[in-house]
C-alpha cells in the first residue's frame, strides 16, 4: 500500500499519499502574472541575499556532497533541493534521507554556510571579539519518517555545532553542543508556521531569539565560528524508512541576514 507522510501546501496539514502526491510548484506558470513572477525570481539569489554565502546540497559523490560557491551561487537552483517558491516569497531547502552526507556527518543537507568577500572565504569569528548576528525568518515545511528530526539554522565552530534551532517532531528546541534539548521554545510547533530565529554572539556567549524574544544564553569561547541556515536532516536510511527522495526534511526561508560590528 502507498504510505502517508504530512506535508504543508498552501498552509494546509494533510496526510497524502506519497504515491500520488503532485507538487504544483514544480508545474510550469499558468498565467501571465505567474509567469511574471516566474521572471522576476528564476533563481535562489533572487530572492535571497546570498552573496555571502556557499551551498552544500544532499547530491553528488558518497561523502562528497555537491557545493556551490559564488558566481555560481547567483544563478543556481536544483529542483527540489534548492529552489524558489512560485510567488517568490522564499526559497526551500530539501535534503531526503538517502542524501549523500559529508566526510563528517551521517545526516544529509542542503544547507549554507557563512562566507565573506563576496563568497570567497570561509568566514570565521571569534565569539570574544565584536558582536555577530543571524536573523532568519523560516518555516518547518516537512519532517522525516520514523525519526521526524530536522535543523533550521545554527551557529557553528570548527567540526561541530555549537547551538540549533532543531525540531523533533513538534517540539522546537534550542541546544547547547551535544545537549540537544538544552532549551524547549515550544512544544506545539505546527509544520508550516514562519517564526524569526536570531543569534547574536559576543563577550563569548551567544544569545538565541524565538520571534524577538531571548530564550537562552550559550557560554562559548571559540574563534572558528560561523553561521549555517537550511534544511539539515538528522535522519538516514538507517534510521527512517523508506529509503528514497520521498522521505526528508524541509524548510522555507523568507529572509536571512548576517552582521559583523
């Protein structure tokens, strides 16, 4: 029998057969005005400021995930990891759970990373020196089967997070390196529902902002920090079936901004 997974369309909840499930997004503009809209927004960058920033999706060589850098980035879309929605309002991040991962993780993304000089370094701050700000405004659109986890957005340092906006199921938790229910925003997040993340790290703490509002503070001393947003999924095929394109997680993003003082 075709299985069931919950997906939003049109703010919508509903259970669908992934058998027969068509994503309209994916069909061509039907009227003028869509197409209008289709032109105006045909990539990513166009609706995101993406300048400073480079892109690992859920495809390509085992453990050697694509990534896309400036100039490239600002013309770059790949249905459906990476892509604008129909009336470019925002662009989702999709990563299924048979995605290839990288050296240094089992999970799959499409996800970005902080960069600087118009994409072409690496950033890294130091939480101690300056104050470094994430805003982003997303939505949790889809979740894995079986292990319903996923991350939005996160501050990272060297080879590990520091600390995520990380939903399991329809708890929304903010963690603390490896204490991944450090601090519970809410415990009926609904799929769909758009709320603003922020990050503002200096004097070596990060604060973490739930809609304008601190929930935490993470104590971290580290100088190889950057910021990361997308879809991050923290399930594989060996924890969620089935194993296909049809099982992952996915999130919409409206607006993202980095700043340095």
């Amino acid at each position: 029998m075709p299985s069931t997974r919950t997906v939003v369309l049109a703010g919508l909840t509903a259970a669908v057969s992934t058998a027969t499930l068509t994503l309209s997004a994916h069909a061509e503009p039907s009227t003028p005005q869509a197409r209008a809209a289709a032109a105006r927004c045909a990539h990513p960058a166009d609706v995101l400021d993406l300048t400073d920033w480079k892109l690992t999706l859920p495809t390509g060589d085992d453990e050697d995930p694509a990534e896309i850098t400036q100039p490239e980035l600002a013309t770059f879309s790949a249905k459906p990891w990476f892509r604008v929605e129909s009336g470019c309002d925002a662009v989702r991040f999709r990563a299924a759970v048979n995605g290839v991962t990288t050296s240094g993780s089992s999970y799959p993304r499409a996800e970005l990373r902080e960069m600087t000089e118009g994409g072409g370094d690496e950033a890294a701050w130091s939480t101690t020196e300056g104050t470094h700000t994430l805003v982003v405004r997303e939505a949790f659109m889809a979740l894995p089967e079986e292990r319903p986890w996923l991350v939005g957005a996160q501050v990272h340092g060297g080879d590990d997070d520091v600390t995520v906006f990380r939903l399991e199921g329809s708890k929304l938790y903010i963690t603390d390196g490896d204490d991944r229910h450090h601090h519970l925003v809410t415990d009926d997040y609904e799929l769909g529902t758009e709320f603003e993340a922020k990050f503002v790290a200096e004097d070596g703490e990060i604060d973490a902002y739930y809609n304008g509002r601190l929930q935490t503070t993470i104590s971290h001393d580290g100088d190889t920090n950057y910021f990361k947003a997308g879809a991050y999924t923290q399930a594989n095929c060996d924890n969620s079936a089935p194993c296909s394109d049809d099982n992952y997680g996915e999130v919409r993003i409206s607006g993202i901004e980095v700043t340095h003082s």
